[in-house]
C-alpha cells in the first residue's frame, strides 16, 4: 500500500503481523465478510520470518500419506509434544492444531495456495513444502489478501493495544512514517512472532 494512504476509518479486524499465521488470518477474517487491515513492521514482504522459512505446514492426515503410521490423537500428540520438548510446549494449544489443521491446510489449498509434491513426516504428522520455500509461501498469502483488497501496511510497528473504560481491546496505536497512529477496530489478532 502506498504509504501516503494510511486508513483512517475503523476496521473491524486488525492483524499484526504479515507472516503466515497474521495473512492467514487476515484473509479468514475477510472472508467471513470483515473489514480488515494488517500492520507489519518489516518494510516488504521478504523481511518477515515467514519469508525466511523453510515454508513448511504440518499437518494431521499422516494416515492418508503413511497408511502403516498410527495416527496420535490430539491428547496423545500433546502428550508426545511435551516429552520432545521437555515440558516447554502449551499441551491445549497442540490439541487445538491437530483438531484444526486438516481443514485449515484444505481451506488454505481450496484459496489457491501452490504446494510441493515433496512430504515430510515428523511428530505424529506430515508436511507438505510451498512452492518457494518460506518466500515462496509468503508471496502467495500477499498475492491472495491483494486479490481480496485486504489492505496491509509495511514499517508499521505496533506499539500498544487501545483499550476502552472496560478494558476491551479496541485498536492499535502503531508507529508509522507520520508518527504514531491509533487504529482502531472491533477486535484485533496479533500474530507477531520476530
């Protein structure tokens, strides 16, 4: 987006973070019919961690790939993803991805997403590579979010969340090439990960 445009009006989805996780969400909510814009810091695309990655995304249907392999249920592959981390994992947020990942992968490949014919399998799971690596997964996440006009603001470095009287989160106050910047927004994602 060019940088003299900043939005002013309200959004009702704010995402911070154009990696894959901030346009993925970005392009769910936009595609439920919100209003959306994503504040990244990096000044383009190929600066993000997404766009240093291997451009990897696990998934659940190993039994599909590796008909042998038994399939972990989601509290067993929590249960496997605390040994292998020695406890430093969040046992709810694993389950909550292996309920989830085989319909978000679908859902991402029916929006167009271009992946390898190239497997891997790891933790009760498999991956499937973008064509492109990291950049390669990146480039196409910003090629679908400016296929549904979902604007997205590069050297906008979110600063702090807004909040109203109640203490609901209500925007974000960014810094951008005209200083700092509220905007706000019925609820805001942050998918920040640098």
């Amino acid at each position: 987006m060019d940088r003299e445009a900043i939005p002013r009006e309200n959004h009702e989805v704010i995402v911070v973070g154009a990696g894959v996780a901030g346009l993925t969400a970005a392009l769910a909510a936009t595609k439920d019919g919100a209003k959306t814009l994503v504040l990244e810091k990096a000044p383009d695309i190929s600066d993000t961690n997404t766009s240093r990655s291997g451009g990897a995304i696990a998934f659940a249907k190993e039994k599909e790939l590796h008909p042998d392999a038994k399939r972990l249920s989601p509290q067993e592959l929590a249960e496997r993803a605390n040994q292998l981390s020695l406890g430093h994992c969040l046992p709810e947020l694993v389950k909550t991805w292996r309920e989830n990942i085989d319909d978000t992968l679908q859902w991402l490949l029916d929006s167009g997403l271009r992946v390898s014919t190239e497997t891997g399998f790891d933790l009760g799971g498999s991956s499937v590579r973008t064509l492109g690596g990291g950049a390669g997964l990146n480039k196409q996440l910003l090629a679908m979010a400016q296929k549904e006009d979902i604007n997205i603001l590069f050297r906008t470095r979110a600063e702090k969340l807004l909040r109203d009287n109640k203490g609901k989160v209500v925007g974000v106050r960014a810094s951008t090439s005209e200083g700092l910047t509220d905007f706000m927004a019925a609820g805001v994602v942050l998918a920040t990960a640098g």
